[in-house]
C-alpha cells in the first residue's frame, strides 16, 4: 500500500476564460490547462497541454468526492476518446484508501 500522497496546485487565469497555467513540481515548469466542462460543485474536465522534448496531452478529471456520477465518467471517457486517446489509455483509478477527507 502507497498510502496518501496529498498535492496541491494553483491555478492562475489567464486572458482566456476558461484556460489557466499552473507550475507542476512533477517537471519543475508551467503548463498550460483549459477547463473544458465543470459544474462548479461536482467536478472539472481539465485538457492539460505542453510541448516540451515532444508534446505531450493529458485529459483529467477532477472531482470533489472519491466517486463521480456515472454519466460524469462517461463525459470524461468520450471527451478523451474524442481527442483520440486509445481506449486502453483512459484509466479510472479506484478511490484512495485511508486518506483523510479534504
């Protein structure tokens, strides 16, 4: 068991409603993410983009709770689908054990 790995990041606005940067530790840069759908109390659906020794997309999903509504997932998995990440690629890990409620 890994345990709890809490991370914490701030996203800045930018000009563009709806586009932030954030500084990730993980490659010591900032990366450009464009929130594509929220509902401000439930989740986001993040596209997180960067062009550093290859270009490199990530879609994410962030919630509020360790479970999203069902057809939340499904938004999530066909939005990835639709800026064509294999299927095999799209993961949904299972909730964190023993983590202390944010």
């Amino acid at each position: 068991s890994v345990g709890c790995l809490t991370k914490f990041y701030q996203y800045n606005t930018t000009s563009v409603p709806g586009q932030f940067v954030y500084f990730s530790t993980r490659h010591n840069m900032v990366k450009d993410v464009t929130v594509v759908d929220t509902n401000y109390t439930e989740y986001a659906l993040a596209l997180k983009y960067k062009n550093f020794n290859r270009e490199y997309m990530q879609v994410a999903l962030y919630g509020r709770s360790p479970r999203v509504r069902m057809h939340v997932m499904q938004k999530f998995k066909a939005f990835a689908l639709s800026r064509g990440f294999p299927r095999a690629s799209i993961l949904t890990p299972p909730p964190a054990e023993n983590c202390p409620p944010s």
